[in-house]
C-alpha cells in the first residue's frame, strides 16, 4: 500500500498500469463471457441484492468498468437493459468496446474518473463496479458522484473490494507458496520463472487461467510492478464502506464478505505459479487449481458466508440505496 502520493499521481499510474495490462486482462484472470461469467457475476450481486435483481433495472452506471465483466455479463443475462460503462484507462474501454462488438451488445462508453463523472443529476437506476474502489484516492468524493447521477430510490452496488483483514489472512497461503515453490516446480517438471510474475494485483476472482502459457499482462515487468504498488491504495474494513455511504446520504446500507478459503488456496496457487515458467505448467494443474478454486467457493458460500463476520473475508460487497422522497 502506498500512502504518500498525490491523487494525481494515483489516478495516473492507474491508467497506465491498467492500459498496459488490458489486453491480457481476460486470460490472465479467466475473464469469462458465457454461463460461467454470468453465473458469477450474478452470484456475487444477488449476494447484496437479493430478490431486486430478478426485477432488473432500466439505465445503469458501471464504474472502472475494466474490459467489461460485469456490465457485459448484466446485460446478457437481462439484468440491466441500457448499460453505460466508465473506466479511467482508454485502454480497458477499447477493449470492452471489443468485448462488446464481439458479444453484439450495445453499451454506451466513457472515459471518466470515478470523481468527477460526465453525467446529469438523476440519470441511473442503478450505479456498480467491481474491485475499483480500492484504487480511488478520494473515495468519499467518489460516493458523492454516486449518489448524485443515480435517480431517488437507485442503488449503488459494489462487490469484490478487498478487507483489510482478509488482505493480512491472505498474506500466509502467499507466504506458504513461496516456501515450498522449489519442491512444487520439481513435481510439476517446472523450471523457474524468467522474471518475477505479477503475483501482487488484488485477486478479486478466480485465480487461474485455463490457457496454459499465459501469465497475465506483457507489460515490460519492471515498469508494471513499480505501478503495482501505487494502484492498490485502500483495503477497507466493511464500517469503512458503510461510513462513506451514510455519510453521502445513502440508506438502507449492507456490507458482506465473500471468499476466505477459497482465496487462500486461489493465492497459495497463483504464488507457486508465479515461481515457474508459464510455458511449463501442465494444463492439469491448472485445472485442478481453477475447478478446486470453484469448489470452495461454494463451500465459501453455503457454509462460511452466512456463519462468519464480513471482516474475516477478502471480498466485501456494497450495496445501499438513495432515499426516494416520500409520497404525499
Ligand atoms: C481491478 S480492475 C477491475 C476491472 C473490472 N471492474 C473487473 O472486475 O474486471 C480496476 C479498474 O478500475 C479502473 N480505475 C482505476 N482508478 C479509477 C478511477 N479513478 N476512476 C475510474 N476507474 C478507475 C482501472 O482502470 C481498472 O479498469
């Protein structure tokens, strides 16, 4: 986490880091677009949203809208029906756009900043993002925007923003990968990885590609690791989130958690993956690793989820509403 740099310099090494790495983005995080793709981002929504989002929702704002996971998922699945997409990288909207024209979806697309965002009072039924939160350096002003272009009775919903307690819990399976990633390699038939990979970026998702060989964005490494460390600025504890929302006005605010052990065994992986040379991982572990990811989520969901408090998780979700004035 880096504390003493300018928004400025925050919002800058934002666009270039996510530039440099949208064209990668998909594979190196297992992006998906079909039933799989729909099916989590679904999940994960219904998680604050319940029963609201089978109704749907007319005109909806995406922010740090990246190569469009979510939104492009929404609208497929019939959730959102006019969607407009926002990112502060040129880099990811040109390939949402891409996204987008392959899918044959229509999405509106902006160039914005999550403070200061081009749009009239009152214009969204609903305003979402997922892991940007984390990146903005103001984000109470973020909020204020929020709730200003979204109509009375709208919602913002934000999911996969990473908790500060989680974030620590996660730094032992990462530490546990580093131990006995030379024993790993040898069982694999690995050899070590031609540079350091980049294993650090906040892991809101499934951890594990299926396509061998690839290892995320071709960034030249240096430059893309210096930015790492300046565009993950916030973990949050779930009153964070809950503050700047009530105090931007919003009620009817829930805070949750997602994902413990199934982030543990995605970061114990993508860190002994991270050690060895991509070309040379077999597709077998891959797969063991993405569908073992799969499976705890579950257990993540069924079990943990509703038993444990938000905090102890490393995703929180967000959702709160802005008051509709009352009728007469
Ligand atoms: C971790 S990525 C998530 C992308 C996408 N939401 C997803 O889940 O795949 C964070 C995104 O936030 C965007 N971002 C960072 N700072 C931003 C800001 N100040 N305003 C708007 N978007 C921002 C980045 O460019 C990037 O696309």
């Amino acid at each position: 986490m880096e504390a003493l740099r300018s928004a400025d310099e925050i919002r800058d090494a934002n666009t270039r880091y996510h530039d440099v790495a949208a064209q990668s983005y998909d594979s190196k995080w297992g992006i998906d677009f079909g039933p799989v793709g729909q099916g989590q981002v679904l999940g994960k929504l219904s998680k604050v949203l319940g029963a609201e989002l089978g109704r749907g929702y007319q005109r909806s704002l995406e922010i740090g809208a990246g190569t469009g996971y979510f939104t492009l998922n929404l609208l497929q699945a019939g959730v959102v029906q006019e969607a407009t997409c926002t990112d502060i990288s040129p880099g990811m909207i040109r390939q949402l756009a891409d996204n987008a024209r392959r899918l044959r979806l229509n999405v509106r697309t902006a160039r914005a900043d999550a403070e200061s965002l081009p749009f009239p009072d009152q214009t969204f039924d609903i305003v979402f993002g997922h892991a940007v939160l984390h990146h903005l350096p103001n984000v109470r002003r973020a909020f204020a925007e929020f709730h200003r272009v979204l109509r009375p009775g709208g919602r913002i919903a934000f999911a996969g923003e990473p908790s500060r307690a989680g974030d620590r819990l996660a730094a032992l399976p990462k530490r546990g990968a580093l131990t006995v990633a030379p024993l790993w390699r040898k069982l694999i038939g690995a050899g070590p990885a031609p540079a350091p990979g980049y294993a650090d970026v906040a892991p809101a998702r499934a951890p594990a590609p299926l396509q061998a060989g690839s290892n995320g964005a071709s960034a030249p490494k240096d430059e893309g690791r210096d930015l790492e460390r300046l565009v993950d600025i916030h973990a949050f504890a779930p009153a964070d989130l809950a503050r700047h929302a009530r105090r931007t006005g919003f009620e009817e605010i829930d805070v949750r958690g997602e994902e413990l052990v199934a982030n543990w065994f995605g970061w114990f992986n993508r860190g002994l993956e991270a050690t060895a040379d991509p070309d040379q991982v077999p597709m077998l572990w891959r797969q063991y690793a993405f569908n073992g990811y799969l499976v705890l989520q579950r257990l993540d969901e069924r079990v943990l989820e509703p038993l444990l408090p938000a905090a102890l998780f490393y995703n929180l979700l967000l959702t709160a509403r802005k008051p509709a004035p009352a009728l007469a």
